[in-house]
C-alpha cells in the first residue's frame, strides 16, 4: 500500500523528521535502530537503503527518520518520498486497522 508524507514535522534533533502520513503505518510503536532490526519488515527494510538513514520509528500515522549528519535533508526526504510511494510492491506491506492506529498530527503543526 503506497504512502504519502502529509506533513513534514521537525524535532530537536536537527538529523531526525518525523513524517506524518495519509493513513497509519502501525498499529503499535515499532524501533528499527539499524538495518539488520529491519529484518522481516519490508518498509523499514527498504527505507534502511536509503544513503544515510541511521534509525527509524513508526508509530500510527506517522514515521521518525534519523539520519547520519553528513547526509543533507533534500536528498533523504526525497528518497524517503518515493519509498512509500513504492510501497504496494513490497511484499507483506499492507493496510494497518486505522482504529488501532488513530494517532493525528497535533493542531498546531502546520
């Protein structure tokens, strides 16, 4: 199921993002600190071959990526764009129950 990035939201950490969603990508919160913890979930597994990607997070509608300092935010965001868009044609990718994921960007991110 392809993805869309909503909204880009910045956090303190000036080398993570989170990205807010068109709908969940989890029904719980799930860390992948490094490639091989991103075995067995195709969508992490293929965010982790994006240059640079140093962790991820993924909790209802949203995702947190954590890249490496030397790696510029235009090229990942990019590249992270067009691995959610491609998402339907990873194997075991699929709808998450949105009841159990309901987690909505907050009011004032905009």
């Amino acid at each position: 199921m392809p993805y869309t990035i909503v909204e880009y939201e910045p956090t303190p950490n000036p080398n993570a993002v989170k990205c807010w969603l068109d709908h969940p990508v989890s029904d719980h919160p799930r860390s992948f600190l490094d490639a091989d913890s991103a075995t067995g979930d195709p969508l992490a597994a293929a965010l982790f071959e994006i240059e640079g990607v140093r962790n991820l997070l993924f909790n209802g509608s949203w995702i947190t990526v954590n890249k490496h300092a030397e790696v510029t935010w235009p090229a990942v965001k990019k590249a992270v764009e067009r691995v959610l868009a491609e998402a339907r044609d990873l194997p075991g990718v699929g709808p998450v129950d949105a009841a159990d994921a309901a987690v909505e960007p907050p009011a004032s991110a905009g």
